[in-house]
C-alpha cells in the first residue's frame, strides 16, 4: 500500500491500464514529411493536380500531410495523422481530381447533432471543449464519433457521465471511444461500491427508515417531573 495516497499501487494500475494509449508509430521522419496548405474551395495542390477535400475541411492556417503509397495520395491530418483522404495520383497536369463524397456539406447537420449533444451534457465549458475537439481532431468520422457519444448518453447515469468527462479533458482524450470507456469504468467502480455499502450491516442500518417508538404521554411527564423511563 502506498504510504501517501493509502492505495495498493497495482490495483490503481489495474484501473488506469483501460485508458493506456500505444505509443505512436515513429516509421515517418520529419524529413520525408510533406505538408501543403489547405485551400478555401478545400483542395490542396499537388505535383501539378489539385486534389478534393471533404467540405468543411478549410480552415484558415490549417495544413494536411502528403504520404504516396504506390499510386494513391493520402492527405493526413498534420496533428495526429489520421486519413482525411485517398485519391489516386493523376499523371497528368492542370486536373481536378475529385471525390464526389466531398462535395456534400455535412457541417450543417453536424452542428446540430454538436449542440445536441451539447445540451445532453449540461452545456458545461467541459462538455464545449470536448464535443469541439472531437470533431477538430477525428474529422472525416465526426459523425460516427458522436453518434457513439450519443449512445453512451442514453445508456448510462449522470453522475458517471460526468466524471467521464472530467477525465477526458483532464487527460486530452477527445474520443467518443475514450469517453465510453471512461463512462463504463466509472459506472463498474460505482456499482462495486454500491454492492459494499449493501454488503454492510452499518450500511443497512442507515439505509432504512427509522421509527421511532411511541409513548405515552404519561411516560414523557415523568421525564419532565425527574421521573425515569
């Protein structure tokens, strides 16, 4: 047990091993990354060609990187890697190479899915923050992201909703998954203490409505007049 905290040192990291996270690939070198702007029509340029990127994606100062996988360009989001687009690299010069996914603005429905979403976690800076990093960090499955978020939602209890989320801003988790393993660890830690306090016997004793016992009038005047019960 430790001295300090009063904890047994490998059960919190029984705990706190369901929200380790792997380490990172490190297989792309700084010096083989190539970054390009992204444009206001969300497009980037490429060797000659511009290439689509799903509506929405555009924003002021915001860059992608280039990975060329045999014939295919990935464009990546420049924070954390993930795939915002696959195209097929042209041969040739001057083209617009499209998806024509990316010519549908989800932006609006997802702003209303947000403030949803918003609303269901009480409108709290915690709960702005975290709905605006999701859909700024996983993009291309923002909706996916809170669709899961919304079914977390439905399927557990307030108090372990917001401890959640208290750890997830706290640890920069900004993940529909993230927050629903959180939510399911904190309702198991709650339901084990629950089962405790019914396994005891004080517990019970406090838990039950207390009557008390009814006297006689008689009995109360005696106590007054130095009388004994």
């Amino acid at each position: 047990m430790h001295g300090i905290t009063k904890k047994v040192p490998a059960e919190v990291f029984e705990q706190e091993r369901l929200f380790l996270k792997p380490v990172p690939s490190t297989k792309r070198t700084i010096e083989n990354i190539v970054t390009r702007d992204i444009h206001k029509n969300n497009t980037i340029f490429y060797k000659g060609n511009r290439y689509t990127l799903p509506l929405g994606t555009y924003r002021p100062g915001r860059k992608v990187s280039l990975d060329v996988e045999g014939e295919i360009l990935k464009i990546r989001d420049e924070f954390d890697g993930y795939i915002i687009a696959e195209h097929k690299i042209s041969k040739n010069k001057g083209e617009l190479v499209q998806n024509n996914h990316h010519k549908r603005d989800i932006s609006q429905k997802l702003d209303s899915i947000q403030d949803s979403l918003l609303k269901a976690l009480g409108a709290s800076e915690n709960a702005h923050v975290f709905l605006t990093q999701v859909r700024r960090l996983k993009t291309r499955y923002a909706r996916d992201h809170f669709s899961l978020i919304e079914k977390t939602l439905n399927e557990h209890t307030g108090i372990v909703i917001d401890k959640a989320l208290n750890y997830c801003i706290l640890n920069s988790l900004f993940s529909a998954v993230e927050f629903r393993n959180a939510v399911e660890h904190f309702e198991a830690c709650l339901e084990k203490e629950l089962e405790e306090m019914s396994n005891n016997p004080k517990t019970v004793v406090l838990k039950t409505t207390v009557t008390t016992k009814k006297r006689p009038l008689s009995e109360y005047e005696r106590v007054v007049k130095g009388g004994d019960f």
